[in-house]
C-alpha cells in the first residue's frame, strides 16, 4: 500500500513538473516573439489639408513602432517645405526621430526633392535620416534584418551599383526588406505595374530578399512572393505590399494581376513584426481593424555572387538554432553568366492567414483623389 501510494506522489509530482515546464517554456515564447522589433508605415501620406494623415499617425501611436518607415509622395502636392512643416508635421512629424523615409514623384515637384530633405535631414543639410540628399537611398538594420530604402524617383546605374554592393555586404544578415515608392507590381488603376524599378527586383531577388514595400498607389494590396518577371515563386520569391494609404486621397482597383491576394482602398498603416527568420503582417484601418494579417518565412541560404565570371563569394546560412528543419531545397538558376547554381534550402511552409479579399472598394474622398492623380 505505502509503494503504491508512494508511485502515486511521483506519477503526481511528474504531471506538475511538465505542466510547470510547459508554462515556462510558453513564457519564454511570448517573451521572445513580444521582444521582436515592430516597424510601421505608409506612403502617400499628408494632404495639403488635416485630413486622414492624422488619423494614420493615432494608429502608429497605438503600434508604437521601433521605426517608421514612409513609401514616398510624403507631403502633396509638391513636396514644400512650408506644407511639410504645416500638414506632415503636425501629424506623422511626430514620428520624425524614427521615420525612415523615402521620397516619391510628388516630393520631387520641388528641384532635387529640396522641402523633402531639408525636412527630414535638416534645411540645407546634405546627409541625415533620409540619405544623402544626391541619392536619397540608404540602408540600415532592425534585429536580424537589413532593411534598405531606395529611390524611384532616381533611378541611375550608380543607385544600382550600390545596391548590389550592399546586398553583398549584407549576405550574412537573415532577412532583408527593401522599400520605395513606384511598385513593380500593382492592380491599382490610377498608375498600376511600372517597370522602372525592375532593376532593383532583379537584384534583389538575386540577393534573396524577403519583402518588398511600396506607395504611389492609394491603396493596400498584397502579392504572393514572386520572382521580378511576375511569376509565382513561393520557395524563393519576394512578397510585396502597396500600401499607399498614409493619407492621400485613395484610389480604385482595376482587374486584379497574377499573384494578388488581397486588396483594399482604405487608409490605414501597414505593421510588420520582424522575427529572427521571419515576420508578421498586418494592415490596420483608421477604426483599428486588422483587415489582412499573415505571416512568411525569409529566404536563408547562399546568395549568387554580384559579380559576373566569379563564383560564389560568400554564404549566407545564419540558421539559428530551434528552428524546424528545412521542408524544400531548391537549386536558384543563376542570373549571370558563368556563375555556378549554389544550392539552397529554405526554412518552413510559408503560411498566411486570413486570406479574405476585399476588392476594391475605395471610400469615396473624391476631390483630393481626382486632385492628386498623376
Ligand atoms: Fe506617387
């Protein structure tokens, strides 16, 4: 009777260890994926009047984000000075410390995007949060990612140049995330898919970035990844989001193109949890509602080299431990000439959540989206 009764303190002893473990270990894991940095924003954002900017700008005060970053067209309708420290600042201007910027069609109304430096890197002032003011690109790291901030609005064989120098440089960071105002890719009807930022696709792609960010449409529309010819490249491509909804008058879809998954034409921001090896999405209205959200595994393995007739020149596996074990493999074809196909793996399934469409259904603000056309 006393062993059995003895067995039965150590069967009850065991089950409260588990549980307590279990508790723990789930602890531990909010504790990490809380810990992970949050980055927000928008583009198209601040009328020239107090329109919705402001509403956009209470959402990043309820998301607090590390950095806030903005997909060009930051102040309408020509990127001035006087309009940015009248409409921007009261509004997202909050954020100034940690916003980083890119600049778009409307803030080069003004010679060399003149109001759109001086507000972001000081008057007069060559280099600061938005770049140097003669490029207006520039790159920077959240936590295991770099991120990179280009300019569309100046496309040059220089800007190319240096951003496959950076994703060079960059190989060993595990997830990379660019963003910049003109999308390659969009089934928006007021300007849709443009083919001015194809070099930047191709070479991220090489470099197997994960995410891309983008403006000039009004509107919030997401893409399965792809590879830059517009095909549907789920082991290797890059997911892009238009979220031009900072404040703009917004716009209408036309037919939706191949790999769109959601859209909708209202204001809001676009939030991402950037995790070690992977991210969340959210996009959230003015009323605080999560219209879309979802979540996608980064790309990780070797990256082809930049430079042609060379091989492979460095690798890029920074897998870090406790990960599941990778699911696919897959040989990239090589972009250039003579370069060898390394073989890459890719961690888990990519997985989205709630994939509801709502199609286009722009909240009517017809002056100000007639007014802001291109
Ligand atoms: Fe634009």
């Amino acid at each position: 009777m006393k062993l059995i009764f003895q067995k039965i303190i150590k069967i009850v002893l065991l089950v409260m260890f588990l549980l307590i473990s279990l508790f723990e270990l789930k602890n531990l894991q909010v504790f990490a994926q809380s810990g992970d940095p949050v980055i927000a924003g928008a583009g198209d954002i601040s009328p020239r009047s107090n329109g919705p900017q402001f509403q956009t700008a209470n959402l990043l005060d309820s998301i607090n984000p590390a950095f806030v970053l903005t997909f060009g067209d930051n102040q309408y309708p020509d990127g001035i000075l006087a309009d940015f420290n009248t409409y921007y600042h009261p509004s997202w201007g909050r954020f100034k410390s940690r916003t980083r910027p890119s600049t778009g069609n409307h803030d080069y109304h003004t010679p060399g995007g003149a109001g759109y430096f001086d507000y972001f890197n000081g008057v007069g002032v060559n280099s600061g949060v938005a770049g140097d003011r003669s490029k207006g690109y520039y790159s920077y790291n959240v936590g295991s990612w770099h991120l990179i901030a280009l300019n569309s609005e100046a496309m040059s064989s220089t800007q190319n140049a240096w951003l496959a120098a950076d994703l060079q440089a960059n190989q060993g960071t595990a997830c990379t995330l660019a963003y910049w105002h003109e999308p390659r890719f969009s089934s928006g009807a007021v300007h849709g898919s443009n083919n001015r930022s194809v070099p930047f696709w191709d070479l991220l792609y090489q470099y197997k970035a994960d995410v891309v960010l983008n403006g000039h449409d009004h509107l919030y529309e997401r893409f399965a990844p792809q590879n830059p010819s517009g095909g549907s490249d789920p082991t290797n491509g890059i997911r892009e989001f238009i979220a031009g909804t900072g404040g703009a008058g917004l716009y209408a879809f036309g037919s939706p193109i191949a790999n769109s998954q959601f859209r909708v034409s209202t204001h809001g921001v676009l939030k991402l949890t950037l995790h070690q090896t992977s991210y969340d999405w959210q996009f959230i209205n003015i009323n605080s509602q999560v219209l879309d959200s979802g979540s996608g595994n980064c790309v990780m393995g070797s990256a082809v080299t930049s430079t042609p007739g060379s091989g492979p020149t460095s690798t890029r596996t920074p897998t870090p431990p406790n990960l599941p074990s990778p699911t696919r493999t897959r040989t990239p074809t090589p972009t250039l000439p003579g370069v060898p196909s390394p073989t890459r793996t890719r961690t888990p399934t990519q997985s989205v959540v709630s994939p509801t469409q709502i199609v286009g259904s722009p909240t009517p603000t017809g002056n100000i989206c007639t007014y802001f056309k291109n």
